[in-house]
C-alpha cells in the first residue's frame, strides 16, 4: 500500500501578511503626509487671512486717526460699542474679499498717557498737555519709565537693566553711562490754568531723574512740586527708585505731589530722555485724602479695533495723539539754517566792528 502525503508550503502567506503590513505602513505614510500638508496650507492661508484682517483693522485705526485729528471738525465722542454709528457707518472695506472691521471702540480720555517704541528720545521733548477728564483739579502727578530695550519680562529681550546708587550724584560723560542702565528723564511741570511770562518764571518746576537701585539710601519715590521751583530749586538730579521686578509698572517710578502749591486743572509736561530712550507711562491722581486716579483727556485717544477677513480675526490697540505733532522748539532760538550771531563790546577800542554776516 503506497501513503502519500502533502506537504504544505507557507512562504506564499507570509508574503502575502509581510505585503500587507508594508501597504498599511506606507498608506499611513501617506495620510500622514497628507494631513501635514493639508495643515500647512490652512496655517499658510491663515497666516495670509490674518494679515490682510491686520490691515483691516488698521485701516479702522487710520480712519479713526484722519476724523479726530481734523482741523475743521474733529471728532470728539467716545465710541463704546462695536455697531455702526452716525459716523462710522459701515466696517466694510472690500466686500470681494470680505475684509471689514466688525469693531471699533475709542476711548477719548484713557486713564494713562502711553510713550512706547522708544518715543521719549535724546534727540528732542515732547510737551504733552494733562489735564482730567472732568477737568478736576490734580493733587498728584506720576511718570514711570524704563529702557524699552532693557527688560526681563518682554520676551526676546535678556538684557537685566543696571541700577546703581551714584555718589556723589553728577551727570556723566555719554561714554560714562551703563549700556544696561535706563536713560535720565528731564522733566518740565507747568501750571497752565493762567499761563504768562510771570507764571512761566516763578511757577516751572524743572528736574532731573535719575534711575537709582531701590535700596539706594538717597533714592525717593515721590518728590513736592514746591521743592522744584524758582531759580535756587530748579535743575536738581532726583534719584528715583527703580525695581524691575516690579511687574505691574514700569522700571522707575516718581510721584510728585502738588502739595497745594498751585492748584489747577491744566499742567503741560515737558519730557526729555538723557542718554538713552525711554517708554514712559504718565498717570495723574486727585486730591482727595486717599487719591483716585483721573482719566486723562486732551493728550490721547485710545482705538481699539477688530479686523475680519473670511474666518479669520485680528485685534489691535493703539494710542495717537488727539491732535497732529507739530515740533515745539526746545530754545528761544532754534533753526535748521545757518545762523549768524553778532557779538560787539562796549567800549569798542578799535571803534570798527566786523560782524563777519553777509549784507
């Protein structure tokens, strides 16, 4: 009797599994890449979304700008909903592509005067009007500052800012000055509710501050306005206070108390970085016994606006000056020209004068 038997090869079904595993392998391959690709394009297409609803947004800014800083009739209300107004009619801006600015708010009388990107310089001042929004009178006034390259808590900025406690207190050489140490603020106070040749001399209070280490003994957080003016008071170096790790303020802070001195309404400022530019942030407080803090009006308007396009949102805020900057001249006599001066003393003792000017 013959017994056959069959023998069963298995390499065809391994093949077959090893194919099989090696198709899901390489399809999940391509689904992955596929999905990647898919996002890439939605982040690039948002990317591009979201700056045309940044211009958007900053158009409802530009528009905003041109209508409070017009000259013949400027727009002065406060804008406190998104919705359409009597002025600002329609937030679209290009119906083809959907672009509009689903909101605008304007704020006339912030509650802090803002100086960002550096704005406080070296290389002239800014005189900025302060006065409240209910026009109350001021009992004190504060202005903080710091290096806006100089932080350790913006991001992408490493640099811990330097403060000292300088004895005897002078002003230093430019190449003296600590590359990590904030800029000197000169600053001007003026009582202007009556303002005149008279109360220009006696009542300007006119210092300097210079950011010290808060544990420095002579250094002060809040000065008089009294121990500022006339002749023998005025120009004094004032060491400020400043702590960086301070996070709800800026890096150096002064308050100057007005101390009943002159009581009014209306100051201008006049502020000047020395060294190095400066942000600074100006707020102003009543009189009452424990002071509130005043809304300022007359310097600032705050605009805040939301630009759309498609799906996409873009939220900007900024502050612009309520009317157009115009240069005011830091001397008597300032000119971008030449200048031809003439200097003659009496009793002349060759009696010719030559003046050295062209007729």
């Amino acid at each position: 009797m013959r017994i056959n038997t069959t023998k069963r090869d298995q390499n065809g079904l391994a093949a077959i599994i090893v194919a099989t595993i090696i198709m899901i392998i390489l399809s999940l391959i391509a689904l992955g890449f596929g999905r990647i690709m898919r996002r890439e394009q939605r982040q690039s297409l948002d990317r591009s979304l979201s700056t045309q609803a940044f211009y958007a947004a900053e158009s409802a800014v530009n528009e905003a700008v041109k209508l409070i800083q017009s000259e013949t009739n400027p727009y002065t209300a406060n804008k406190t909903s998104c919705g359409a107004d009597a002025t600002f009619t329609t937030g679209t801006i290009d119906s083809n592509l959907l672009s509009s600015y689903t909101c605008l708010l304007i704020d006339q009388s912030p509650p802090t005067l803002e100086y960002t990107q550096g704005s406080i310089s070296t290389n002239s001042s800014k005189t900025i009007p302060v006065r409240g929004k209910n026009n109350e009178t001021i009992g004190r006034l504060s202005v903080s500052w710091e290096d806006p390259t100089l932080s350790t808590t913006t991001t992408g900025l490493s640099s811990t800012p330097v403060f000292s406690c300088p004895s005897p207190v002078a002003l230093p050489k430019f190449t003296s000055w600590n590359s990590k140490t904030p800029g000197m603020i000169r600053l001007d106070i003026i009582p202007a509710d009556t303002l005149d040749r008279a109360s220009l001399q006696t009542k300007t209070a006119s210092f300097y501050l210079y950011p010290a280490d808060k544990n420095c003994g002579s250094a002060v957080s809040s000065t008089t306005y009294s121990g500022h003016i006339g002749d023998t008071n005025k120009g004094q170096l004032v060491l400020v206070k400043c702590d960086p790790a301070v996070t709800t303020r800026r890096d150096c802070e002064l308050s100057i108390n007005m101390d009943g001195s002159y009581s009014n309404k209306l100051y201008y400022i006049r502020v000047r970085s020395v060294y190095r530019s400066s942000d600074m942030t100006v707020k102003i407080f009543d009189t009452a016994s424990t002071p509130n803090q005043l809304n300022i009006s007359g310097a600032q308007v705050q605009i805040d606006s939301t630009g759309k396009v498609n799906d996409v949102l873009r939220r900007i805020q900024v502050r612009v000056p309520v009317s157009k900057s115009y240069a005011i001249p830091d001397y008597a006599i300032q000119t971008t020209d030449k200048i031809c001066k003439l200097l003659q003393i009496v009793p002349d003792p060759i009696n010719t004068v030559d003046d050295g000017c062209t007729p």
